[in-house]
C-alpha cells in the first residue's frame, strides 16, 4: 500500500510541474516568423555556462535537455534534406513551416529532459542497488536530491570552463546541495538521530548561504558541509555491514572520498589555489551525489 502511495505522490508531483509547464509553453504564443533555436552546439552546455541561468537553472535544463536530444536526432535527419546549415536550424525552419508542431516540439522536449534528469537515474540506480542486494528500494525523494547534486557539480565544472572562479556559484551549488539534502534526511530516516540533527544542519548551511550571496565569506566554509556529511554517512554505512556487504564497502569508500574532498577544500583557500578549489567542490558534490543514490 505504501509503495502504491508513493508511486501516487511521484505521478502527482510530476503531473502539476507538467501542467504547469505546458501553460507556460502555450503562454509563449504562436512560433516567430525565423529561426527559435539558438545556433549554439548545446542548448543545455549554454544555459550551464552563462549567468543569465543561475536563479532558474532547475528549471530551465529538462527543456534545454530535451531540446538537445531532439535537435541531434530528429534535427540531424531534415538537415540531411538540404535545411538550414545545422540542425538546430533546420528543426526551426521545419517548425517555422508546421506552426501546429511548435507546441508539440516544446511539449516532447520538456518530457524527454525531465525524463532524463528525474526518471532515467531512479532506473540506473536501481539497478544499481538491486546488484548491490540492498535491503531498501531507492526512493523517488534521494533519486531527485542525487540528481539536484550532480547537477550542480556539472554546473561548477561548465562555469570554471567558461567564466573561471565565480564565489556566488559555488555559494549557490553547495547551498542548494546541502539545504536539499537537509530536508531529504529527516523525511527519509523518519527519526530524531544523527541523520536529523545533519538535516538541520544542511538547511541552516543552505538559508546561511543564501543569504549571504552577495557577501563574502571565507572560502574554507564551503567545504566544512562535505565534512559533516561524510562523517555522518561513515556512521550511517556501519548499519549495512551485516544486511548487505556490497553497500557497505562502496559507502564507506565514497564517504571515506568524500571526506578528503572536504579537508582539501578547507585547505586550499589558505594557499589561494581557489580555481583547485572549485574542481575539488565539483568532485565532492558528484561523490555526494553517489551517496545519496546508493544510501
């Protein structure tokens, strides 16, 4: 009954973000007389490395996702007829000639991103877990904030290529990680333990964060949230020793990471090596990430 309860609440949740996503999409209006598709390689890889994205990334990437897939599939097989000079191009022109499919296109293309960010790695780990012979199922709420986390490691790693050191990004990735996870920890163990007093902990590192975003801070605090969460996952890892071996020595290996990464990032601020410090903030959320999909 629980399991049918939480499939419930996934459908239900996904289902409002959908229709409200299709009203904006409708709200747009009719497509322009030229091209809708900007002439960049990845809409997504445009959206992660500018600062126009920052407030909204989360919600403007499953569209920019989707329009990349469709634009290298189908975009790729009209730019084969002879239309346009890329195939972004060429999918604008064909929508620019079929009004009727505009809507259709940004529909699919929201689906398919949110598809990919939400759905797709719930699969994976899954699977993942199901080899590792877990005694619980990956639920809807770790899949998200794992995937909340890669995100904004993969955004830490695009804004270091393009733009270089940036203080308010790395306030925004690890505020959104920690205050995310925060509110995952006490919902998912259900009980006042370590997990719940790390919850609280996460949400304060995240509304302090925010709050002081434009604001400087040293740049060791960053990385004291890394510490606190691969020591409470190092504690937490203890309790599959017995029920699944696999689970434990991968955890204990990824916290064990995890927690170097968070020492290193409390100590290169001291020898101003802060482009090191964003890669090794990028490399603790991916390892985060993990965690939260695997635990």
């Amino acid at each position: 009954m629980k399991r049918y309860k939480k499939l419930l609440t996934a459908v239900l949740v996904i289902g409002i973000v959908l229709l409200v996503s299709v009203i904006l999409v409708f709200l747009e209006g009719p497509p322009p007389e030229y091209a809708t598709l900007p002439e960049v390689v990845s809409e997504t890889f445009d959206i992660l490395s500018t600062d126009y994205g920052q407030p909204f990334i989360l919600l403007t990437l499953p569209l920019a996702i989707g329009t990349d897939i469709i634009v290298w599939t189908i975009g790729v097989t009209i730019w084969l007829f002879g239309y346009g000079s890329w195939p972004g191009q060429a999918l604008s022109i064909f929508l620019v000639t079929h009004p009727v499919l505009y809507y259709f296109f940004n529909i699919v293309s929201l689906l398919l991103g949110l598809f990919v960010m939400v759905v797709l790695p719930y699969w994976i780990f899954s699977a993942v877990r199901k080899a590792m012979n877990t005694k619980e199922h990956l639920d809807w709420g770790s899949s998200i904030v794992g995937t909340i986390t890669l995100v904004m490691a993969i955004w830490i790693l695009a804004q270091l290529v393009v733009q270089g050191i940036n203080d308010q990004l790395i306030k925004i990735s690890v505020g959104v990680a920690a205050f995310s996870t925060g509110i995952l920890l006490p919902l998912k163990y259900k009980k006042v333990d370590l997990n719940f007093f790390v919850g609280l902990i996460g949400i304060i590192i995240g509304v302090f964060f925010f709050a002081t975003l434009l604001q400087g801070i040293p740049l060791s605090i960053y990385s004291i949230w890394f510490i606190i969460y691969a020591v409470r996952g190092l504690l937490q890892a203890s309790t599959y020793r017995t029920v699944a071996s696999s689970q434990y020595a991968v955890l204990m290996v990824l916290n064990f990471l995890l927690l170097i990464s968070g020492l290193l990032g409390v100590i290169l601020p001291f020898f101003t090596l802060n482009s090191l410090l964003l890669i090794v903030v990028a490399i603790a959320l991916m390892i985060e990430s993990v965690i939260t999909w695997l635990e």
